[in-house]
C-alpha cells in the first residue's frame, strides 16, 4: 500500500518512543499520594488523553492544578532510562525533512521533549499538551500541527497508537495509520494498520512523501 502526503504528524509516546513503565511507575505513585484507586482509573479514558484532563476526571477542581505539577514532576525525573525509541522511528524521521513532519503530543511540551531528548530526537515542530484548548480525541492538536507546517489537513498522515489519537487524526480530515504497540488491531480504526514504523517506508520526492508499507 502507498499513502501519498504533504506531511507526517507523529503521536510520541506509544509510536515514536517507549515510556509505558515509566507512565506506569510515575502514574502508581502519583495515585497512592492522592488516594486514587485501580477502580477510579477504570471509570475513565486514560491513553492519549492529556494528564490535565485525566487528572480533571479524578480529583476534585482545587487540587488538579498541583497534582497535574506532581505528576509532571514525577515522570520528568523518571525520563533517565526510562524511555527507549520504538523499532523504526529513527531510521523513518532520518529519512523525513524537518519541515515535513511534527511531533503532537498529550504530554506537556516539558515532559515530551524530557523523553525526545532521551532519545535524540528534536523535532522542528511539536504540538504539546500547552498549545491546546481541547485535547485528543478532538481535532485541534492536528489542525493545529497542519498550520504550523503550512500544509493542507487532507494532506496529511496521522500516526498513533491509541484510539482517541486515531480519532482525533480522522475528524480533522486526515489519512490514519495505527500502530499496534499498546493496543490491539481490532480497537484501532485507521486507513491503515501496522505493527510499528519499522513496518514502513518513506521516499521523499518533489510533491511530497510517499510512504509504503
């Protein structure tokens, strides 16, 4: 299959690095010190989702400010091996030109160049948790990635490992491609499903990319 495009918009963690330990690690902790349960975590979307909004969920409107500072404290620290490059991102985004893709996160722009740094990756553009009004599934980080790189959203490829990520991808009227490092195919709708970048590759031409998988 080939996918032609303009740009590329990644989601980081779960498709360009590994942090899930680490979210993990941090997310357990956090929720002992604020009282939260494993039932409290199941009555609420979690991944892909903005720590603001999750914490908004779970925590009464006065404290969320500094629990969302905790949190984000928490998995700062942890950075230090506790982030690995998924199979294929190097090798993809070395292929790519700057001016061709961005990052477009959920973490705040923080805590994800924290773990892009861990794994030498330096985006030109990145759309983080701090740009944003509404976060995925809503379309805006995208729209939003679209206009900083000057492109048409019909014009792009989102790539995401989670559902919300997905969703966000086709409601702002772009091509999807799901990864599936975190989910399993039968939970990710997208024009295109695969294990993980290594599944795929880039040629760069004078009207833009083409992928192939």
């Amino acid at each position: 299959m080939k996918i032609h495009a303009d740009a590329l918009l990644f989601d980081n963690d779960g498709t360009l690095v590994s942090s899930l330990e680490s979210v993990n690690r941090c997310w357990t902790r956090w929720a002992t010190e604020y009282g939260i349960t494993a039932d409290d975590f199941a009555r609420i979307e979690l991944h892909g989702r903005p720590a603001v909004e999750i914490v908004a969920d779970l925590l009464p409107a006065d404290i969320v400010p500094e629990a969302l500072a905790r949190i984000e404290q928490l998995e700062v620290e942890d950075v230090p091996g506790g982030v690995v490059a998924l199979p294929g991102t190097l090798a993809l985004l070395d292929a790519l030109p700057a001016e061709r893709w961005a990052v477009v996160t959920s973490a705040t722009r923080r805590l994800a160049e924290a773990r892009l740094e861990e794994v030498g990756i330096r985006p030109k553009t990145m759309i983080a948790a701090d740009d944003i009004t509404r976060g995925k599934p809503d379309p805006e980080p995208y729209l939003l990635a679209a206009r900083e790189l000057g492109v048409d959203p019909a014009r792009c490829v989102v790539l995401e490992d989670a559902p919300a990520g997905l969703q966000a991808g086709r409601a702002a009227g772009m091509t999807t491609v799901a990864l599936t490092t975190t989910h399993h195919r039968h939970e990710l709708d997208a024009d295109l499903v695969v294990g993980d970048l290594s599944a795929l590759s880039v040629l760069v031409t004078d009207h833009g990319v083409e992928i192939s998988a």
